[in-house]
C-alpha cells in the first residue's frame, strides 16, 4: 500500500517541479532570486544573463526593464520548497525506479537482496510477508495456493522503517492531528482522531502544498509591488526636492541681486560725492595756477625794470608797477558731506545686521523654517499688496508673520531700490453714478486697459491641501493621487483641496487671469482670510464668506452661501477676475478677443480678500497668469 502511495505521487511532483523550474536553464530553482517585476531565476542562471551589461537591465521572462542593476535577494521560501521537492524525490524513490536499479540501470545503486538467501538481488517484495525473495524463493508465492492473497510488489529496500514499531505492522493510515503513520491495530488508540488512508492523507498534504505555494507566489507578487511603491515614491521625493531646491536657488539669487543693486546705490552715492568734491577741488586748483601765474608776471616786469639803465624811463615803470598789487592766495575750505557718507556706510551696517539677525533666527527656528520650503522671502507683488491693501487682516497673510520678519531685508531692499520701478495703479473710481453702470464700464473696457489694473498672484504654500501640488514658482497647481505630507499649519486646509493665493487685497481695483489647462472639476474665486479650513463648510462658495464659479464637467455654476445658480455654458481656456473693493463687486470673464461675462456678484466686502482656488480631479490643471501692467490709459 505505501508503494502504491508513493507511486501515484509521481504526477503531483511533476506539477510541483514545473512551478519551481528556471525559465532560463529549465532545471529546478538553485539558490532562486527574485527580481523586481516579481518573477524568480537561479542566482547564477540570472547573473550569466546580465554578465557584461553597464545599463539596460531587463527580465529574461518579461522583458521589463529597470532603471539601476536590481539588489538582488535570495528567494528562501522557495529555497526551502525546492529542498523539499528534492528531499522526497531523492529519498523515496518510486518502485519502478528501484526495479530499474536492481536491473542494472544504475550501477550506483545498492540492490534489495533476497531476506531468505541474503545473497541474491531480491526480485519482489511481499507486503504482507513483509519480506523480499530473489526468483528462487519467490516460487512458492508463485505456485502455492496458500500465498495467493499476498501483495507483492517490485523490490523495497528498508521494510522495517514502513512498519509500526508497536504492532510490527505496515503503516495503511496517517492521523493528520498527530502528524505520524500508523498501522491498523493503531486505529484503536486514534479513534477520536481524524485519520485516512495513506494515499488519501498524501493527495490532501500535497493539495495543500501547492495552495500554500500559490499564497507563497502571491505574496511575493505583492512584496514585488511594494518594492515598486517605495521606489516610485522616492523617485517622486527626490524630484519635489529638486524643484524646491531650483526654487530655492532662484530665491537666493533674486535676494543676492537685491543686496547687489542696494550696494551698488550706497556706492555711487558716495561716488557722487566724491566726484563733486573733486570738481571743486580741480576749480580751486585752477584759481591758484592763474594766481601763480600773475605772481610770475609781475616778478618778471620787476626784474626787467630792474635792468633799465635810463632814470626816467626806470622810474616810470617803478611808479607803474607800484601801484600793482597782488593779493595772497586763498584755499577755501572744501569737505565731503560727512553726514551723507555716514547715513550711507550705516545703512549698510543696517543692513548686515538685520541680515545676520534673519539668519540666525531662521537657525533657531528650523522647524518654522520648513513650513515654507523654496520660499525665504515675502514676493514683491506681495510687498506692493501689502502697502496697498493698508492694515493687516487675518487670514493666510497673518500666517506669514514669522516669514516676513525673517526676510526683513529683502523687504526693505525693494521698498528702497523698487519704489520708483512700481507701477502706480489707477486711482479708485469714485463718483459713479452707481454700481450697475461702473460694472457695465468695466466690461466695455478692452484687455489692454484692465492690464493696469493686473497683480500677479502667487500661491500660499501654507493653505495647500495636502493634495494639492503647488509647481511653477507657486503659479501653477494639480491634484495628487497621493498625499505630499505637508507640514501642519493651521491656515492649512484639511477637507477640501483648496490652496489660496498670497497676495490680499482690501482697497483699489486688481486683475488677475487664471489658465484651465483641464477644466472639470474645479473653481476659481475669492474669499475673506477668516474662512473655515476644516469641515464641509471650508468649501469654496458653501459658505457667507466665499465667492466662486465652478465647472463640474460640461456644467457651470456660480456658488456663495451655499447658494447653487446654473450659469449658460461658456468655452473659455483663460478666466479674468476683476475684483473691486470699494465698488463691491467681483466679476468673472472669458478672456478672448471680447471678453464675455461669465457670471458678477456684488455685495459690500468687509474684510481683505483672497483669490482662492478649488480642484478636485487628479487630472485638474489650473495655472495663474504672469501678467505686465500696462501703463495708465488716459
């Protein structure tokens, strides 16, 4: 019985060897890796494979292809598979296989001798005299009616392994909740056991096996995906720290160009007063060699009336040039301006100091620092802004308390070297007869004259949804598929991916456009700093202090207060925000060759405002517009 066990395993092991075969040598896995498309080789099969390759590594079985040389890892779970497979194969050969070897077959083999002779190659083996016979003492199981019902089968070797030790008996059953073999009379002791027939219990055992080796496989897929995971994530790290550190860089040297222009103005004052001193200088030097030079004149007429020789001529002369005088010569007191040239030198000591102080508060306080990575310093439109839009209101421009006293420097550098570079912005409109017909002026007007109104806007990093990827120089955002791990700020929205702009306004007229690279799923709009950043009230026009229009798909609406109004649908890549605060109204148009409204609002705003901006499909693309004020149209 446990010949034929053994024997009807064969196909199951050739099923088995099949899954654990090279696709390169065709033999089973030896010291098996895996590679990171998941699939499995032998170490040395897979090394000859890749053996003179610098780049352009790639899957023997799959093809695909791998940016570096993978780290390679042994595989030990299907070591230990394989080990098995060749454990049982090796150790229990099946009866036609010992018969072959007795025949001659292989010569390495030791043969099954005859237990009655001991002498003679044994020929067959009788199960249930559990003995083996060579052909002369196999006769009477041949002729002998009496041995007619014993089984026999080819030669086995080690007979006394396959029987009960306790009852002398060949093992016929296996009890799976004590793991071991056991004969028939051992059914007694197993009767609340659960046993079954040794070929049975093996079917069932190598049933099992090959469920657990597809988990196995399984798992391993998985790992392979994980693998791919970590490293497409740090791929993806280590090309935001990139963009940060280019934008970083290019902060530093926008900041360095400020410093240079500012030294550059302290020294031509200098120069200049210099120049100025010098020129007086060169005119006093000047007075004094024409003084000289009438000194030398009237010595010589003295000397050659010194040599004359007729008395009266003589004393004419003498009488002539005694009476002219010269008088001596006068240096007037010339001095550089000391109070300029201090006022300068101590500006610049200012400004060392206020740079060191900057510095080393931004060493102190590091983890402020980090909230606002690729920014160290507040941007000019925002500095403008800031003058116009008067006192400070909450919101997301107080979140920049700690940035804008660290870059103090930066800030007093373009109010000293930009202010007569900045754009003056129209004066209010006032006087208008009223609201309607201002709104109706506007609209009439071309692009080109709302271009004096234009302020370029820059994203604030520090109210991004942590879904929200902020690009460009903080002009352009998308939507994550995954979250960026923003540092906590609580100006950070939580719920809804929104990022609002930096600059506020509180006063004047201002102009902004926004590009829909993809248009569904998304808003544009204004709002006061005091909104909600947490819950469903933090959304975009769901609240008293928000004003938007919204795409969603080929429908276009207008939201505030959690107020819905279907708008007609208008093709637009480009929108234009025209925000009055004193007019009270904020109006949204189609950029084009005629602007088209989209939709206006009007209301009496209270508070400074903020361009805000919403997206919510991971393809959303919308990027603010870098626009050059025109001058005042007259």
């Amino acid at each position: 019985m446990a010949a034929l066990a053994s024997s009807s395993s064969e196909p199951g092991l050739a099923g088995l060897e099949e899954e654990l075969t090279c696709s390169i040598c065709l033999c089973l896995f030896s010291s098996p890796v895996t590679v990171p498309c998941g699939h499995n080789f032998c170490a040395s099969c897979l090394e000859l494979s890749w053996a003179g390759l610098s780049a352009n590594f790639s899957c023997p079985q799959c093809r695909a292809t791998f940016a570096g040389r993978p780290q390679l890892q042994k595989n030990t779970v299907l070591c230990r598979v394989v080990e098995q497979l060749q454990g049982c194969t090796g150790a229990a050969p099946g009866p036609e296989e010992e018969a072959v070897a007795v025949g001659g077959c292989g010569a390495e083999a030791t043969p099954v001798y005859c237990d009655s002779c001991l002498q003679a190659p044994a020929v067959q083996t009788c199960l249930t005299c559990t003995a083996s016979f060579c052909p002369e003492h196999l006769r009477p199981h041949q002729d002998s009616p009496a041995f007619r019902d014993h089984q026999l089968c080819p030669p086995l070797r080690d007979l006394q392994q396959r029987k009960c030790p306790k009852h002398n008996k060949l093992f016929e059953f296996f009890c799976s909740q004590h793991g071991s073999c056991i004969c028939s009379l051992c059914l007694l002791g197993h009767k609340l056991c659960h046993t079954n027939p040794l070929q049975l219990a093996k079917a069932d055992a190598e049933s099992a096996l090959k469920k657990k080796l597809v988990e196995l496989h399984n798992q391993s897929e998985r790992a392979a995906r994980a693998m791919n995971t970590v490293k497409t994530n740090q791929s993806q790290a280590a090309e935001t720290a990139s963009r940060k550190k280019d934008l970083i860089r290019s902060e530093f040297s926008e900041i360095k160009t400020l410093i240079e222009e500012t030294e550059n103005q302290t020294l031509k004052v200098i120069a200049d007063e210099e120049k100025r001193v010098c020129n007086k200088f060169d005119y006093v030097y000047g007075v004094l060699g024409s003084k000289k030079n009438e000194i030398q004149s009237l010595r010589d007429q003295i000397e050659m009336a010194l040599t004359e020789g007729d008395d009266i001529l003589f004393l004419k002369r003498a009488a002539a040039l005694q009476r002219s005088s010269t008088k001596d010569a006068f240096v007037p007191v010339i001095e550089m301006d000391q109070n300029l040239i201090h006022s300068a030198y101590q500006s610049a000591i200012n400004l060392k100091d206020i740079v060191k102080h900057t510095v080393s508060q931004c060493r102190e306080k590091r983890p402020e620092a980090k909230l606002t990575p690729g920014k160290t310093k507040t941007p000019p439109a925002a500095s403008a802004n800031k003058t116009s839009a008067g006192k400070k209101t909450p919101g997301p421009q107080h979140t920049h308390k700690e940035k804008n006293h660290q870059t103090q420097p930066t800030s007093q550098v373009e109010a000293d070297t930009k202010e007569k570079k900045k754009p003056a912005k129209a004066a209010p409109t006032t006087g208008a007869p009223n609201v309607k017909e201002l709104i109706d002026s506007f609209l009439k007007k071309p692009r080109e004259e709302l271009l004096q109104y234009a302020a370029n806007i820059t994203l604030d990093y520090n109210t991004a949804h942590n879904k929200v990827i902020l690009s460009e120089r903080y002009t352009r955002m998308s939507v994550s598929d995954t979250p960026m791990n923003y540092n906590h700020h609580p100006q950070r929205f939580t719920d809804c991916s929104q990022v609002l702009g930096f600059q506020c306004f509180k006063r004047g007229i201002h102009y902004w456009e926004v590009e829909l690279q993809q248009n569904s799923f998304c808003g544009i709009g204004i709002c006061y700093g005091s909104m909600d950043r947490h819950g469903p009230e933090s959304r975009l026009g769901r609240n008293s202090s928000s004003w938007c229009i919204e795409w969603f798909n080929s429908k276009i609406s207008s939201w505030h207060n959690d107020v819905e109004k279907c708008l007609p649908n208008v093709k637009a890549t480009k929108i234009g925000v025209l925000l009055h605060c004193e007019g009270g109204f904020v109006i949204f148009m189609a950029v084009g060759e005629k602007h088209n409204l989209i939709y206006k609002f009007k209301t009496q705003f209270t508070e400074a405002l903020y361009p805000a901006f919403w997206l919510f499909s991971s393809g959303t693309v919308l990027s603010l517009c870098q626009l050059k004020q025109c001058s005042p149209v007259s």
